[in-house]
C-alpha cells in the first residue's frame, strides 16, 4: 500500500484528541453498566467480598471489559510522535525521552484503571443488586494492565519510527494488524464465554445437532445471512491484507478451522449450527475470486466487498423478529448488558466488530482512489446502526435503544486512533 503523504491524512486536530474521546464514552458506558438497574440504594451491603465463587467466564468478561480503558488512556496521555519529530532534540536522545514518557503513561493508566475499578466495587456495595467483589477488582485491573500495555507497544513503535517516512511505515503495519483484527474478533465471538473442554463428551454433544438437522425447523434465513456475510468479510480481510493469493486462501482456511475447532471444545449450549456452517459454505464461493484476483489485489473492490459483507452481518442481526410484540418504543438509554455482563460483552463485539471492519474498509478504499471513504464509510455505519436500531421499533421482539450505534461509534474512534498514532 503506497501513497503520498496527503492523501493518508485523517481528520485534522490534535492526535489526542480521538482516544480521548474514545476513552470518556467509554469510560461513561463503563460506569452506567456497573451501576445501572442496581436496585435500592442501602450501604449495608460487604465491601470487596471474596465469599462468591468465581465464575471462569464472568472473569474473563470483566477482564475484557477494562482492556480499552487501559489502551485508550495510553493513547490519550501521551503526544503524537509526529509533532515530536518537529523539535530540534537529537533522535537518540528524542526516542529515549519518548520511551520515558510513555513507560510512565502506561504506570499511570494502569493505577487509574485499578483506581476506577475500586470506586465503582465500593459504590456497587452500596446497592441491593450489585455485589462488590475483589474478584472483579483484580479483573478489571488485569484487563486494564493488558490495555495499557498494547498502547505501550503502539507508542513504543511510533517512537522508533524516527521519521516521518517511518511513521507511514507504521500506520501501514498498524492498517495490516487492524485487519487481522476483524478476523480475530469474529473468531472471539463465536467462541463465547472462552471456557473450554478437551474431552470426547463435549464434542458430541456440541455436533448433536447434526444427525437430526434434517427434522429440526427450517434454516433461519436471518442467521445464514448474518455467518455468510461475517465469512464473505473475512474472505475480503484475507485477500486485501495479503500480497499472494495462496496465502489469502491459506489464512481464510485457518480461521475458519479455528472457529470451527475452538466451537467443538466449548463448554456452552450448542455453539455450533446448521445457518452457521451454511453461511460458511456461502462464503466459500468467494474462495476462487481471491484465488483470480491475482498476486496484486486492487484494495477499492475488496475493501467494498468487506464494508458490505459487514453491513449485511449486522443488518441480518438487527432486523431478525424475535418471539414477543413490537415495542414501538425506542429508548435513549443504553438497555444492553443490564442482564449480565457476558451478554454485553457478546453484543459489544459484534458491533465493534462492525466498526472495525469499516475503518479498515475505508483505509484501504483511500489507499486504491475513493478520496472521501476515510470520513464517509465510518460515519454511514454508525448512522446504519441508529436506523436499523430504529427499525426495530416495529419488529417483534426487540428492544431498540442507543447501544448498537455507542458500540459502533466506540471501535471507530478506538480504530483511528490507533492508526493516528502511526502518521
């Protein structure tokens, strides 16, 4: 991928400016979901208590939930390396103070992090609904730790660019790692809540479904959509991410037999189904596009490709009726998660997932020609969202409000301000 210096530009403004706005969104849903729908408020409740048993999924979930924080405090703590090129103090010297003052970053952001997890457990003591737990403390400070950590590396990298011309070079790694990334998370996804079983009996009964699909209800047209465009996604991700076509095909096999594999061993209610391994046999027949586009892909078609195929996944998932009536109400707050946190964070990696996948889109369409995809794609499918949530106003079943365009418009901001910080 190569182009001028002008044409990778993003939005104009500060390099802070995006991960701090990621970061106070974020953190402002984080504190509504701990606090949120926790009943009366009566402080009598035992503070950081160690009495319940630790669940392994609820764990990983709320360390998963604190990893953005710890990464977007990094980024919004430190400078652009770019305006740090402008002085006049040596490399060497100017890299070193850089590492410095990033290693420091990370400490505090990790301390604030702890910080925010320990005031929220004392208030959750508080409420009759809530429980406030060190098991959650110690959770979210390791998720917050991780984060902070990987903005460690991203600025650690952008300081050891040491040019401008270095500095593309690593907006360029970061674009290919964000686009492994959408196939990562879908991946993640469908292997929720991440607590497996390497045995013979949880195989079986994780393919039961198999031998009798054939007397089971007809195929949900909804859920076929919603796995072959996620597939038809990663198809696009493998191909524009990669220079030779048989490695493309390589790296779209290996995913999907991960997913498929990590789905054996899960410890869940039939995690497996007829729509998802049809859905992944429909985007098979994209297999032999990648295999004709040669060993110079042109970034605009696949990144089009990949922008649609992500818009039909999650149009498939938000317009499906579901059993019940039509609430033809939409509520300004966001209702996800107040039934459990696994189930929020199942929901937030859809649609991050969605917003991902449409910067990456957008990065590549710029880099083939589409001048106004940078700031048109990402947009369009946060607004995509509000409509379909919208919508769903009058289908049965669902429950419309703000938290799938929050989700959306959260992984754009996240997404660009990781590549901000390698230009």
């Amino acid at each position: 991928m190569s182009s001028d210096s002008s044409s990778r530009r993003l939005w104009p403004g500060s390099y802070r400016f995006t991960a701090t706005l990621g970061l106070l969104s974020y953190g402002a849903f984080v504190v509504y979901q701990s606090l949120a729908d926790g009943g009366a408020w009566v402080c009598s409740g035992a503070l950081l208590t160690t009495s319940a048993r630790l669940s392994r999924s609820d764990a990983l979930a709320n360390v998963v939930a604190y990893v953005p924080l710890g990464l977007l405090l990094v980024l919004a703590t430190t400078r652009a390396r770019e305006a740090a090129l402008a002085g006049g103090v040596a490399p060497a010297r100017r890299s070193r103070s850089y590492l410095f003052q990033v290693l420091i970053a990370a400490a505090g952001s990790i301390a604030a992090v702890a910080l925010m997890s320990a005031s929220l457990e004392i208030v959750q003591a508080c409420q009759t609904q809530r429980t406030s737990s060190a098991y959650d403390l110690l959770a979210n400070a390791l998720g917050g730790a991780i984060g902070a950590v990987g903005g460690l590396g991203l600025r650690a990298s952008a300081g050891d660019a040491g040019s401008r011309g270095g500095l593309v070079a690593a907006h360029d790694a970061r674009l290919r790692l964000l686009t492994a990334m959408v196939t990562v998370m879908w991946v993640v996804s469908q292997t929720m809540p991440w607590v497996f079983a390497v045995d013979v009996g949880t195989v079986r009964s994780n393919l039961s479904f198999l031998p009798h699909w054939s007397e089971g209800p007809p195929l949900d047209v909804w859920r076929v959509l919603r796995h072959a465009g996620a597939w038809v996604a990663i198809a696009c991700t493998c191909r524009i991410g990669t220079r030779r076509a048989s490695t493309a095909v390589a790296a779209f096999a290996l995913a999907g037999g991960a997913s498929l594999t990590l789905q054996l061993f899960l410890q869940a209610r039939a995690p497996l189904s007829v729509e998802e391994l049809t859905g992944m046999a429909v985007a098979l027949l994209v297999v032999p596009s990648m295999v004709l586009a040669g060993a110079q892909p042109r970034p605009r078609r696949w990144a089009g490709g990949l922008r649609v195929a992500a818009l039909v996944t999650v149009a498939a998932y938000e317009l499906r009726p579901e059993p019940g009536v039509a609430t033809q109400a939409f509520s300004l707050w966001p209702l996800v998660g107040l039934g459990g946190l696994l189930g929020a964070i199942d929901y937030a990696l859809l649609f991050g997932w969605f917003g991902l996948a449409v910067v990456v889109a957008s990065q590549w369409a710029a880099a083939g020609g589409v001048r106004r995809a940078r700031r048109a794609w990402p947009a369009a499918a946060v607004v995509a969202t509000l409509v379909f949530e919208i919508m769903q106003t009058r289908i049965a079943g669902r429950g419309p409000d703000v938290s799938a365009p929050l989700f959306t418009m959260l992984a754009v901001v996240g997404a660009i301000a990781v590549l901000r910080d390698g230009r």
